[in-house]
C-alpha cells in the first residue's frame, strides 16, 4: 500500500508539473507573431515586476481585455493602457509595459548607449512599495555611515541591504586599488525629496533608492558632450559597476542621456537581464531562463499562467 501512495504521489507531482511547463507553450491560437511576441513580453515584463517588487504584487487580474497587478494594499495598476506614445509622452505618463520596454544590459559597454532602460518609471507602483508621501517615505529610511558621514536609504524591498552590500564590496575594492576611491568619495548624495530638474517628476532620490556617487562635469548629458561622456564612460572602472548591479542597481552610465555617478535600485530590470533570454523566437516557454526549481518563481509563473491566457 505504501508503494502505491508513492507512485500515486509521483505521478501526481508529475502531472502537475507537466501542465504548469507546457500549457504556455501552445502559440498556436496568436493570429499573428506581432500578438505572440506581446503575449510573451507580458508575461516576462510581469514575472520580473512580481520578481522584484516581492509581496508587493499579490495577484493577477484579467478585465475588458486588459491586465492588471493587484497589489497589497487592493489597488490595481494597469499593466498596458495600449496607447501610441511618443518617448516623452511615456516618461511623463508610463504603464508598466513602457516602463519594462527596454532593456537593460548588463555587458561592459565603451559608447554611449542608444536607449534609456529604467529611466521610465511608474510612479505608482514605486510609491506603493517605498511609500506614498515625502512623510511615509521618511518613515522608511535607515542611515548608513560611509566615512564620516550618514545616508539615508529606504529600507522597503532591500534597498537598504542591497546599498550596505554594494558599498561594503566597494570600499574593500578601494583598499586594494586607491585609484577607485576617486570615483566613489565624496558621494553626491542619496535620499531627497524633489523633482527631476526641469519636470515635474519625482526624482528616485525622492524614494530613497538612488545613489549619486563622486561628481565629475563630464557624469551628465547636461553637463557635457557625447565625446566627453565616452571618454568619462571609458574610464570608469568596470568593477563598481559590476558591484551593483550584482546588487539590482541599474546604471545611468548605460543610457542614451547617462548620469555616470548615478546608481538606482531596480531589481525588475536586473531580474530580467539575468535571468530572461533577450532573443524570444528561439524560446521554448516564455518563462525560459528562470530558476523554476525556486517556490517563489514558481509561485509566479503558475499565477500568470493561469490568470493570462
């Protein structure tokens, strides 16, 4: 009898198994490749949002032909309001799906890049995990002591930890090599509530997920030129970069408006880089690349297996 509930329990197991990974696999219903390449872009764009915003995403909801994230506080944000919009109409107004359209790239680069990923933020859905108002986001904030002095990091969605990692390994890089600590210190700042200069956007300073490092006049597009930000590009040491983004930090260094001092802590995108292959034709399920042996992975990718169809 017990042999029996062995292999029972087995096949059980199996079964489920079989469904969770080949039922996303039939494509055959898509019209077209265009509504294929949507269908698995959603899912990806989605299970790096559930992946980097952890508990903050808590379901799934389908409704009048649109997705949205319920997240833990009940509110919904809609993943893709469908409208045609120019690159600045996305900045000023983004949905989650042109938030995630571009994406990041965690290779060496020595030019300046083409594209801004990360740069779009969703404002909503990064006040509903590091808080709503200057107050709640205050009420957030840990200090950490670099040097002589204190910077305050949020402390939601370890940002804070991750900061302490990064800039533990950092200092230990600077004893070893003194020629780094010139692009690390002094550090520019962290926490600040206040608008992107010239908008009316929140910076992600205002979060408390951004830090600026050691300031040169060719760090900013504003700042400088193209030829000047190569250069400044070039010389940066490849090792602080690798540092945080090990850390889910993105890099403004790698974008077409770089902000070279600038590191932001955007686990969605790191997430995605990592793990998600970039080249989806040759794909045999959307979710290709993901650890699916990890529960929490899993948890995701059966949540929008069954509520995206």
């Amino acid at each position: 009898m017990k042999k029996i509930c062995v292999f029972a329990t087995i096949g059980i197991l199996f079964i489920s198994a079989f469904f969770l990974f080949t039922k996303d696999e039939d494509y055959t219903a898509f019209k077209n490749q265009e509504d294929k390449e949507y269908s698995i872009n959603m899912k990806r764009n989605i299970l790096s949002i559930m992946m980097g915003y952890s508990g903050a995403v808590v379901d799934i909801e389908t409704y009048d032909n649109k997705v949205y994230l319920i997240m833990k506080s009940g509110n919904r944000i809609l993943y893709d309001d469908k409208k045609n919009k120019t690159i600045q109409e996305k900045i000023n107004n983004p949905d989650l799906q042109d938030m995630m359209e571009q994406q990041y790239n965690l290779k060496n680069i020595n030019d300046i890049a083409n594209e801004d990923p990360g740069r779009i933020r969703h404002y909503q859905l990064l006040k509903e995990v590091y808080g709503n108002t200057k107050k709640e986001i205050e009420a957030n904030l840990k200090n950490l002591k670099f040097g002589n002095k204190y910077y305050a990091f949020n402390s939601k969605n370890n940002a804070y930890e991750n900061l302490n990692k990064s800039m533990n390994e950092v200092i230990n890089i600077c004893k070893v090599d003194n020629t780094v600590y010139k692009y690390i210190y002094p550090i520019s700042g962290t926490f600040n509530y206040r608008v992107i200069s010239g908008t009316n956007r929140l910076s992600p300073h205002s979060f408390g997920i951004a830090i600026d490092l050691a300031s040169n006049k060719s760090d900013y597009w504003k700042w400088a030129s193209k030829e000047a930000g190569k250069k400044r590009l070039n010389s940066y040491p490849k090792n602080i970069v690798k540092i945080f983004e090990n850390n889910n930090f993105i890099w403004g260094g790698k974008w077409k408006h770089f902000d070279i001092l600038h590191f932001e802590y955007r686990p969605e995108f790191i997430y995605k880089a990592k793990y998600l292959y970039e080249d989806i034709d040759s794909l045999q399920s959307w979710y290709e690349g993901a650890d699916i042996k990890d529960k929490r992975t899993k948890h995701y990718i059966e949540l929008i297996n069954n509520k995206i169809k």
